[in-house]
C-alpha cells in the first residue's frame, strides 16, 4: 500500500491561501473596514496580481485613506511555509522586489505608503524574530539608535539580530551595492509582518471576519454565505489582476 499523500501536496496550499487573504481585504472594502498595516485607514480599494500597476511586490495592493486625507497604498506578497533565509528563494525574492518597490519614487511614496508580507502560521522563531526586528526599527530615533539597540546581547534576543543581517545581505545584493545604514532603517520602518491563520480549523481571523461581517450584513448565515462568496469572487479573479472599488463588488 502507497504512502499517504499529505493534501498540501497535491492541493495548491498557496493558492487556496492567497485567495481567502485576497477575499479578507475584500471583506474590509465591502465592510469599510481598517487597513492592516495602514491604522486609521479605511479600505478603499483591492487590486488583485497587481504587476500590471508596475509593483514588483504584486500579489494584492491595498488602497485606503483617512477622512480627508491623501490615498496610501500597501503593496503586500503573500507566502506560506515562508523561511527567512538568504538561501530561500522565497525569502531572497520577497525582499528583494519589496526594494524595488521601495526605490521607485514614482510608485512608493515613503511617507505614506507601506510594504508587507502576509504568511501562514508562522513558526515561533519567525514571528518572534522578525517581529522584534521590526519592534525595534520603530522603538528607534534614527539608523544609529536602531542599530545601537538591535547589537545590545539579549535586547531584541538573537533572532532579530540573524534576521537583521539575512535581510540587508539580500538587500545589499538588490541594490548591487551595500545599502547605507539609514537606508536600511527606512526600509525596515515602511516593512511590515502578519500572519492569518485563514483557512485553518478554528481560525482566529476567520472567526472575527465573520462577527463583522455577521454585524453588517443581517446575521452568522448570511455572513457565511458572503464570506464563501468573497472567496470565490477571489479566485475567480486574481489570475485577472482584477481592481476592486465598493462600487463594483457584486451589488448583492
């Protein structure tokens, strides 16, 4: 008798993941919902595969806003089973399209604007390293203040510390050349992580998404319903590098 087949295998796990993230933000735009990544800003359009926008970070780009202000923009990849090391191709790649985005003035704008990944469960490593990485770029004045605390022994704790240098290797070779320090710490300060548990048994995320969807939209049935539809809208869609605004989700 053969071997089981684990069904992540065989079953597309990063596509079915990438489609319910894909579906969540639609959710925030049909809902008027906050903007991960972007506080105080409310969705206000999803661009699905959005390489033809010309952004090398191009699997979802979120546009939101404050009431009367400036449009910001989140240029998110979207990755499962994600190891941060130079030796990954997924990792190398990730970081270093999100430089290209953050070298192009044209598109990114440094003061409003954002970049991000968006994983599966992370392991324990990941979450707590990266995360505290990215803790500490904000906990800081300056580039010298960043990589003054990030060298202390048992500050940040030692994974921030790899993972600092695994990303500036990758970052010093996108670039062709060492980046400087204050480019490194700007970078960092407009870099952002999460991760969704969407599509697991018990999801956290998928459970608040539902209570939200079940307070704007008339009850737990007719939010699942919705939430089952965004899903397919999503996957129907992405491989179109389809633009979402409220006005054109299905009028339903």
């Amino acid at each position: 008798m053969a071997n089981p087949v684990n069904p992540k295998a065989t079953g597309g796990a990063g596509t079915h993941f990438e489609h319910r993230v894909d579906a969540f933000f639609l959710a925030q735009l049909l809902t008027r919902g906050v903007a991960p990544f972007l506080p105080r800003c409310v969705v206000e359009g999803v661009h699905l595969q959005s390489g033809h926008l010309m952004w090398a970070t191009d699997d979802l780009l979120v546009v939101a806003c404050e009431p009367e202000q400036e449009l910001r923009k989140v240029a998110i990849q979207v990755k499962t089973g994600f190891v941060l090391s130079a030796k990954n191709d997924d990792c190398v790649e990730t970081f270093t399209r999100a430089w290209q985005d953050f070298s192009a003035p044209d598109r990114f704008d440094l003061s409003r604007d954002r970049l991000a990944l968006v994983t599966d469960p992370a392991s324990k490593k990941l979450q707590d390293g990266l995360r505290g990485l990215l803790d500490c770029v904000r906990s800081a004045v300056d580039a010298a203040d960043f990589l003054r605390r990030l060298a202390l022994d048992g500050y940040w704790g030692k994974s921030a510390q790899d993972y600092g240098a695994t990303i500036r290797q990758i970052l010093d070779d996108a670039n062709g050349a060492a980046v400087t320090d204050d480019e490194f710490w700007r970078f960092l300060g407009v870099f952002d992580f999460a991760a969704f548990d969407l599509g697991t048994s018990g999801s956290l995320v998928e459970a608040l998404l539902l209570t939200r969807l079940a307070d704007t939209g008339g009850g737990g049935g007719q939010a699942a319903s919705t939430w089952g539809e965004l899903i397919a809208l999503a996957g129907l869609h992405a491989g179109k590098g389809e633009s979402f605004r409220y006005d054109k989700l299905p009028s339903h």
